[in-house]
C-alpha cells in the first residue's frame, strides 16, 4: 500500500503536468479579432468638450493645522510609538 500511494500521486502529477503542458495552434484555427477603429459621434459633446473655469489651490500658511502636515504626540513618534 505504501508504494503505490506515492506511485500513484506521481503518475497523477505527471499526467497533470502534461495536459498544462505547452499548447501550440500549429494549423492556425485559434480566432484572431481584428482591431477596429472606432471614432466618436459627431456630436457636440464629442467637438466642443466644456471648459472648466479651475481655481488655483490656496497658498499654505506656516500656521496650517492640517492632519497631514502635523506630527501627532510628543517627540519620538505619534500615537503608535517610535517606529509606527
């Protein structure tokens, strides 16, 4: 019993091995698509897309309370600890 369990885990493996195995179409029947160029509609919101009015970011001041630029706690790390 002993020899044909692993005897039989081999031959498994090999015949797994074997169907993932490399696959070649060698007479070229696998379907190919061809590319497609696709062009918008003429319409408006293709042509004339809108322009946004964008505000510039405010300048930072050096008194910024902002979470991201502070450090939280006392020297040596935050909350967590040094490290964290």
């Amino acid at each position: 019993m002993r020899g044909k369990l692993p005897a039989a885990f081999g031959l498994a493996v090999a015949l797994v091995a074997a169907s993932a195995g490399c696959h070649h179409d060698k007479h070229g029947l696998m379907f190919k698509p061809k590319e497609e160029v696709v062009l918008p509609a003429d319409e408006a919101r293709f042509n004339n897309p809108p322009t946004a009015q964008y505000k510039k970011r405010p300048a930072k001041s050096a008194d910024d309370k902002a979470l991201l630029g502070r450090q939280m706690g006392g020297p040596g790390g935050g909350m967590g600890g040094p490290g964290f």
